[in-house]
C-alpha cells in the first residue's frame, strides 16, 4: 500500500502579495477559487473586481481601487493574484492566463 501526504504548509500558509508597501494575505481556499469563478462566469466583464474583492477582501479591494492604478498595472495585481492562489510563479500565470 503506498501513502501519499499532503505538507503541512500546503495546508496553513497563506499567500501574500506585496502592492507599494502594503502586503496583502491572499485567500487561496477552493472555497474561494471556486467564488471567483462562479462571479466571473456570471459577468466576464467584473473579472478584476471579483478576483481582487474575493481573494484580497472587501478593505483591501477599496484601497486598491481608490489608488486608482493604470489599467494595466490593475491586469498585473490580478495575474499575481492569480499565481498565488495557483501556487505557481508569476511568469507561469501570466503564460497560463494571458498566453504570454
């Protein structure tokens, strides 16, 4: 029989995104992944919104728009966003989700 295990850090670390000098705790649970989806499948257009909202929080999200970031650099928070719930880099997600 084998036995295969989960780490523990898998488990109970929570990711975390620096934005200037602020750092923010990323929500990575399925939960939460699977939240984002279900609001993005329902309106494509509030993808930003909802993955920084859902996966940052409701304070976290107003800061970030009240910064009222360049569009560009608002698609790179949630591309990084998106690799820190995927556990992979940010290089990854951008090839994974932008097919760059």
């Amino acid at each position: 029989m084998k036995l295969y295990t989960v780490d523990k850090a898998l488990l109970t670390d929570t990711p975390e995104i620096r934005i200037g000098a602020k750092v923010y705790k990323v929500d990575n649970r399925l939960s939460t992944v699977k939240k984002v989806g279900e609001a993005v499948k329902e309106h494509p257009q509030e993808e930003m919104d909802a993955t920084i909202r859902l996966c940052l929080g409701e304070a976290a999200y107003k800061e970030i728009i009240g910064m009222d970031l360049p569009a560009p650099a608002m698609q790179e928070i949630v591309v990084i966003i998106s690799a820190a719930v995927s556990g992979i880099t940010v290089e990854e997600a951008k090839k994974r989700f932008l097919g760059a």
